[in-house]
C-alpha cells in the first residue's frame, strides 16, 4: 500500500555539512567485493560504488560504512598488509579519492573499516618480527617465552579463554625461534601489542592519513573491545579516549563507531572515547519481537535501560542499530524471507532512537545464514541476464533472482520491500524528531498485545509517538492520558489511517508517526 503522510516526506537527502556524522540521517555498510563490479573481472570494486552513489542518494543514505578496503591476502580483507594503500582488486587509491569526493557532492559522507586489532602475517610488521627477539618490530607484538609456555602448559588451550578452547598462542611458519605470537581469531591475525608505544602512534598516525590526506569522515573501529584481553579491559577503555581525542584533533566532528558486543554496563566505558557503538542486543531482540509478532522481549524498556546505562557515561551517545551486519546471519532468512515481517522490523529500525544501520541489500531482502560467504553475496541488481553489475565471485547460494526480487523490479513496484525502505527513510530525513539520533526515547502508557509503542524527545523538547502493530490484524491502538499532547497524523505506512480523539487504527504491520 502506498503510505499515508501528512508532512513532506520525500525531499532530498542533504544533510548540512554543520551538523556532525552520526548526528543524523541513516548509514549503509557495503562490502565492496560483493556491491557492483564496474569492470567485468566477477569482484566488486570502488568505481563500482561510485556508480551507484545516486542510487545510495536515492534511497536517502547519509553516509556509508566501506568494509575493509586495505590490501590482504583473503577475500574480506580483515587482515591487513599495508594500512595506508587499497587492495588491487577494489582499485586504486585515486579511485578512493574520487568515491570520496563523488560522495561528498552528494552530501554522503564515507567511513572506513579500521582493522586496528591485528595485522596479517604478511604484513612488514611481522616479517620483521618474526627474525627474532632482536628486530625492532618484536614487540610490535604479543609473544611467549619458552618457559613460559612450558609454565602455562598451553600445548591444548588458552589460559585467558578469550578464544574458548582453541589455542591462541602460534609458533611462527619455518622459524627457528621457539617464541609464539599471540593471534585470538585466526593464526594469520597477530594482535598487536598496544602497550608498546610505537604502535599507537603508528595508529594515530594512520587515522590521521585517512581523515585528512584522503578526506574521509570516520572510521568504524573492528574488534574494538578486544585490543586487550578481558582481564585488561580497562586498558581498552584508555586507548580508545587517547584515540577519539587523536582523532577529534585531526578533524572535527569526525565519526568513531565501535564493535563492542558486551553488556550495556561494559559497553558504556567506551563511549569516553568512541562516539558509537553497536547495539547487537537490540538487533537480537528485533528479530525476536518481529518473528513472533508480539512484544515479548520488552523491547522498549530494555532499550530504555540500556540507553539510561550509556547516558550516565556519556550523554551525547549515539546508539548504533542495525538488524543485522556482516557478522550475523541476514535479517531476511531469520524472518524467512516475510515481506510483512520484513517491512515491520524495517519500520522499527528506522523510527527507534539511534543511528540506524542498513547492512547492503537488507533493503531488498536478501538472504544469507552462516559460514560468513553466505551472508556475503552479491547484490541483485537487475535479473541475471540484465545485471551487467552483479559479481561473480561467488556464485549465490541463498540470494538469486529465483529467492529475491532484484532492485530493479523492486523500484517498479509501490508495494516493494525496497520502496518500503526508501518511503521511511525519506521521511525520517524530512522530520526533525525522527532525524535526530541524539533524541531519546521515552516509554508511553500505552500497552496493548501486539503493539510497540514509544516516544521520541528531542534535547529542543519535541516529540513524536510512534506506533507499531507487529501482527497481521488490525488493532485500534487506544492512547492513555500521559498521550494528549499528541494532534496529528505525521506518518503511515498504509492509507486511510486517521487520529481521532486519543485513538488511532493502525492496520496490520502497520506504523503510525503522531505528534
């Protein structure tokens, strides 16, 4: 159905260049490899996304999230080999610049994956580490004496258990040196040693080349909470305040968004030094309340813990939503492939306070559960035959033309997912309460089955009710009195919906903006 929508809700996105990334508008994480293929070689490139800036502008983004760009040995790059060049597959670092200067004309600002955690083996660093105890690069890394790893008797496992029962501690390939290098995820990713001084001027150095040489924007911040072991953690939290202040100093205003999956308690340290980060345990409970169509996870009073939690570190936090990234299995297969469902946990994503997320695709629905290359395919541009932009270098095991509608007839149709994502959107750019990611939530009286309902205030004062109906039926949604305040129909995402006196009928998988 086409939406109801008593204020403008189709202007262009955009964002004023006074107004800080994050404060505003909606993000958009690509991974290059899998986005568009600009030059027939079956990998996604930079001009590839160059190309397709006007479609981003289009659906309304206002910034996107680059996965790795940076050279490495694997197909997702998360281990580096140099941090100030761009991987020959994605192009050259003049076609970076040129993606950043197209971006900017169109008012979308450009964040990087910054994989400070690790490098790859392959990178000089741990060439030169790796001749011996004497380099000066040794301890750019974590490393064990024989003793003690005969002390430790960590021949079977890691005594930190930071890695479960793997054991992360690696001999180095055809070295005579008894030492092992310390790499949590994977043998070919050493952590660096960030008690070691050089190393983070090393990183301070790099965000600056990025922010000012280049001119991006912001960085999203890989692994984030896994600089240091837990049991250092708040060695983590310093780093990363001597990191956001480096940073704030190098360019104003410049965005910092952190994976950190914890706790709230724990995650609220972070936000000393990172502007964002990461709510994956709201992306969990979106999936849960949308699948089984009823508020059973308490979603708004979580969030409203959550975010009481964040705000008594930090009052200017920026929640990052999302409903799922490159790490989690795609929203579309958890919701099994539900046009509704899918438009409903959209709708929520797009009305909750934060700064909403959209992994690539998500707005048509694409598919994906785990190992990591699934949720990793290419994007559905046209139907095969008329896809002259569609990667190949893997070959879609979950997202096809058979399973998902591709863009280009999605963009044909009112009723689409996309066009669903496209109208929300819009319109949250278009109203000032709903673009304002620094507004805080606030619960309402309202309690019904079926029904999300809550508030939007921003630091100005306004405010907007908004209200969900997560099932198929009807459901005339009947305000309590702390509601009165509210007059007017701001958005729905069905016609005929009206407001009249303290109720309003919000039709199935139905969204209604009031203020």
């Amino acid at each position: 159905m086409t939406p109801h929508t008593v204020t403008s809700s189709t202007q262009e996105n955009t964002p004023s260049k006074s107004v800080p990334v994050g404060h505003t508008g909606v993000h958009y994480e690509i991974f290059v490899r899998s986005f568009a293929d600009s030059n027939g070689d079956g990998i996604g490139d930079l001009n590839g996304v160059t190309t397709n800036l006007d479609y981003l502008q289009d659906l309304g983004v206002s910034a996107i999230w680059l996965m790795p760009v940076n050279p490495s040995p694997t197909y997702h790059k998360y281990d580096i080999t140099d941090y100030y060049g761009i991987d020959p597959e994605y192009g050259t670092l003049d076609d970076f610049r040129r993606l950043v200067a197209e971006a900017h004309r169109r008012g979308i600002a450009v964040l990087i994956d910054l994989v400070l955690h690790h490098t790859s083996t392959r990178h000089p660093w741990f060439t030169e580490a790796s001749k011996g105890p004497q380099n000066p690069y040794w301890h750019y890394y974590n490393w064990l004496t024989p003793a003690e790893i005969k002390a430790k008797k960590l021949a079977t496992r890691d005594i930190t258990a930071d890695s479960g029962e793997r054991n992360p501690w690696h001999a180095v390939a055809g070295s005579a040196y008894p030492e092992r290098y310390y790499g949590m995820f994977w043998s070919g990713m050493p952590d660096l040693n960030f008690d070691h001084p050089p190393v983070r001027e090393e990183m301070f150095k790099i965000a600056r080349y990025w922010l000012n040489d280049i001119g991006i924007d912001g960085f999203r911040l890989d692994a984030a909470r896994h600089l240091y072991r837990e049991f250092e953690e708040p060695k983590n939290h310093q780093f990363w305040q001597e990191f956001g202040r480096e940073v704030e100093a190098a360019k104003p205003g410049a965005y910092t968004v952190g994976e950190v999956w914890t706790r709230p308690e724990r995650i609220a340290p972070y936000f000393r030094g990172l502007k964002a980060n990461f709510n994956f345990d709201l992306s969990l409970a979106l999936e849960e309340v949308v699948r089984r169509g009823d508020d059973t996870e308490d979603l708004v009073e979580f969030l409203a813990y959550v975010h009481g939690t964040f705000a008594a570190v930090n009052p200017q936090f920026i929640d990052g939503i999302m409903l799922s990234n490159h790490d989690q299995n795609r929203i579309g297969s958890a919701l099994k492939g539900n046009t509704d469902k899918l438009k409903v946990a959209a709708s929520l994503l797009l009305t909750l306070p934060g700064n909403p997320y959209l992994y690539y695709g998500e707005e048509i629905g694409m598919l994906g559960v785990k190992p990591d290359e699934n949720i990793r395919e290419p994007f559905l541009w046209n139907v095969r035959a008329r896809d002259r932009q569609r990667t190949s270098w893997r070959r879609g095991r979950y997202t096809t033309s058979q399973t998902v509608t591709p863009l280009a007839e999605q963009r044909a149709n009112p009723d689409s997912l996309f066009m669903h994502y496209k109208r929300l959107i819009h319109a949250r750019n278009a109203h000032p309460v709903l673009n304002d990611n620094l507004s805080r939530l606030e619960q309402t009286g309202i309690r019904q089955r079926g029904v999300i309902a809550f508030i939007r205030r921003s630091a100005s004062g306004s405010r907007v009710l908004v209200v969900h109906n997560l099932t198929g039926k009807p459901i005339n949604v009947v305000f309590s009195p702390d509601e009165s305040w509210c007059r007017c129909l701001v958005f729905s995402t069905h016609e005929g919906v009206t407001y009249r006196d303290g109720s309003v009928p919000v039709p199935g998988y139905g969204c209604v903006v009031i203020e």
